[in-house]
C-alpha cells in the first residue's frame, strides 16, 4: 500500500490568529508587529504581503511599504492556544502526527484510510473543522512522502488542497524551480545555478559527483533523492527541539563592547540555560546573532568537547562569541542561542575552566528551584540589574524547530 502523507499548514496563522476577534479587519491589510519601529515584523496577512511586507522586514520599512496597513502587537499566548487545539484535533485523526513548527505538522494517513476513508476526504474534513473550531484556516498537500506533501501545501495556499496521487510524484516535481525542495537555501541555490540548475528537473538529471563537488556529499545525496521522487522519511510523533534560542531589538542602538550589551547577552545567556535545564536537555554548541545599526547580520557559534547545561558555561562563551563578532560599532539586535541538544540523562557533565565544578550546577538547581515556585523572574544574578540607560523594545524566546518557524514561503 503506498503511503498517504499530508502536510497541514494554517494560513498565515499569526495575523489569521489576531483576525478572530478582529472580524472588521479581514480582507485589509494587517500587520503583526512590536509597538514602536525598532522591532520587526512577526506577520502579515496576504492582502499586506501583496504590498510587499513580509515576515523579518523592519518595521519602519513595513510601515513605508504599505501605510495604510492596521498594524496590531503579537498575541503569543493566543498562537500557543490555537495551535494546541489544532494539534489536538490532527491526533484525533491519527497518533502519526510531527507537529514541525507552531502551525505546521505532518500526518501519516496510511492506516487511517482503513476506517475514515480516501485521505482528500480526512484531510477536508480536518480543514472544514479547522475553521470551524479555531476561526483560521489552513492549506494541505497529500503525497507519498513528506518531501512532496509540504510542495504541495505551499502550492496550495492560501485555503487549498493540493493532492499529488504516487503516480503522479516526478510528474508534478520535474518542472519546479529547485528552490522549490526543501532544504535549498540562497547559498545551496547559487551554487546549484552556477550549475546550470534551475529547475528540480535540472537536478534530477545531473550527475551525482557533479552535485556533490558543488555543494557536499552529504546535500547532494539528500537534494538528489527528493528530486528523484526517493523520500522515505518516516513521520516521527515525538518532537525533538532542535535549538533553543532567544534575543532582543534594542530600543537605541548600543557600542559593540559597552557594559549594556554585556549585560543583555548575560540574560539572554541566562534564560536558555533555564529553559535549557527545564526541558532536561544539555547543549554541546552555544551560538551568539549579532545584527548591526545597518541590519547586517553575524553569526558566531562553539562547540564544546562535552555537553553542558550550566549557565556559567553558556554565558561565557556567549560573551567571548559576541566579543568576536564582526561588524560595525553599532549593535541593534543581540541573540544566543543552544544547539546540538540532548537528553541530560546520562550525559556527561561539561566543567568550566577555574571553577568548582561541583559549585555550579548546585547553584543552577537553587536557581531554579526558586524560579519554579515563584516564577521566572523571581531571581536574577546582581550583575543583570539594569541601571535605567537601555530599555528594551521586545525580547524573545523559542524552541525551535527543524523547520523554521517564521520565514516560510507562503505562510
């Protein structure tokens, strides 16, 4: 029996989310963004993105873009709700579902088709009660493979079905640009132009030691198959965090190396760690973003030998990776971020050099000790207390996902 794969994707869930209690606004342009014009926009919906404002674009530019656009604060706690409920409705379905982002999840139909019938007919269905339940609507694409149905969802956007029956797989991908796989980046599509690859077909019927010369053996294998119509990928019901990351658009733009921003960095550092610790999870890779006054963004990361979970350890390289970042003088966005994560049992312990490796993690079990009774913001390091120069125009935190979960085409 060949498998029933769909991919369900809510259409531009956050502004979509925002429009429930909004009924007046839909059909307009709506933008989801902080208050002032320092942040960065979180959504928009299509009547917005037709005027050029999309997801990550600055505020002020957004506001230039389209200003006559209704622009609303994100409701996070609102996202989080919806979305469970939607999860929830997809596993009355069937337990074989990978939620991959806050509004996006495979479903793997096969054996349900048994007892509810043709998958068109069950993925409808969860699309009619979507709407119907949450006030939001959602597009799904049906396919062999996991590869085929998230093409097709995105396809099928905004509100549509897109089912591409076995048969029918290198049919509906050859023709495609190949940035139309997932996993093609700009990087990974330039190298393949320089190729000659323009469309999946291009791909396809390249020469496997070509493709890896250009961009890596292990891409190559990978991009090779799925143009191929080779996805067995199984859909996986737990969900694995990838990343832990969290960071802040400051209010002023702050010099590279004052006290401010190392203050700032040392929080952020602080609150993956926590939720790091909460979630049982050990990092053996910190990473620092750092984007400038001109929106330049840089990236700086460290592998540890072993993995950690102390704050200690994560702030510190947190601040020697900003320290040597490159870029201008002037500092608008900071991050930090934890990658390479695993279960903390059984894991082994990173100690930081010229400390009392049995001090720290006691002192990291009080912490949050306390956090858990009183609350996150119950206790903090000294060192963390502002003194009133820098205010802060939004902070965030999230786990992240395989798939990014705010820069999709489409959403």
């Amino acid at each position: 029996m060949a498998r029933s794969i769909a991919h369900v994707d809510m259409d531009a869930f956050f502004a979509s989310v925002e429009l429930i209690e909004r009924a007046d606004l839909r059909g307009r342009p709506v933008i989801v963004a902080p208050s002032g014009g320092r942040g960065v926009v979180v959504a928009a919906t299509y009547e917005a993105r037709a005027l050029g404002v999309h997801a990550g674009m600055p505020v002020g530019r957004a506001r230039r873009a389209a200003p006559a656009a209704v622009f609303i604060p994100p409701h996070r706690q609102a996202y989080t709700r919806v979305s469970r409920g939607v999860m929830a409705l997809l596993r009355e379905v069937t337990p074989l579902v990978e939620q991959v982002s806050i509004d996006e999840a495979f479903l793997d139909l096969t054996g349900a088709r048994k007892r509810l019938g043709a998958a068109p007919g069950i993925v409808e269905g969860l699309r009619s009660q979507i709407a119907q339940r949450f006030g939001v609507t959602a597009s799904a694409g049906i396919g062999r493979s996991k590869s085929v149905a998230k093409i097709a969802s995105v396809r099928a956007k905004p509100d549509g079905l897109l089912v591409v029956p076995p048969e029918r797989t290198l049919a509906f991908l050859r023709p495609l640009p190949v940035d139309a796989l997932p996993g093609i980046g700009p990087h990974t599509g330039a190298a393949l132009a320089r190729l000659g690859v323009r469309t999946v077909a291009d791909l396809a019927d390249s020469p496997d030691t070509t493709v890896a010369r250009a961009i890596g053996d292990k891409a190559a294998a990978h991009l090779l198959a799925l143009s191929r119509g080779q996805d067995d990928e199984p859909v996986t019901p737990e969900h694995v965090e990838k990343s832990i990351s969290a960071e802040t658009t400051f209010e002023q733009d702050l010099p590279r190396g004052c006290e401010e921003l190392r203050r700032e960095v040392m929080r952020l550092a602080d609150k993956v760690a926590w939720r790091l610790r909460s979630a049982g999870l050990m990092c053996s890779t910190v990473g620092v973003k750092v984007r400038d006054a001109d929106f330049k963004t840089h990236s700086r990361s460290h592998t540890l030998d072993s993995p950690t979970d102390s704050t200690a350890t994560i702030t510190g390289l947190a601040l020697r990776l900003v320290a040597s970042a490159r870029g201008a003088h002037l500092t608008r966005l900071a991050g930090v971020r934890l990658e390479n994560l695993q279960a903390r049992a059984g894991a082994p312990l990173q100690e930081t050099l010229g400390q009392d490796p049995s001090r720290l993690p006691r002192l990291d079990r009080v912490r949050d000790d306390v956090r858990r009774r009183f609350g996150g913001a119950a206790l903090t390091s000294g060192t963390l207390i502002p003194d009133g120069t820098v205010r802060l125009r939004r902070s965030r935190v999230s786990m992240m996902d395989p798939i990014n979960q705010s820069n999709q085409p489409g959403r």
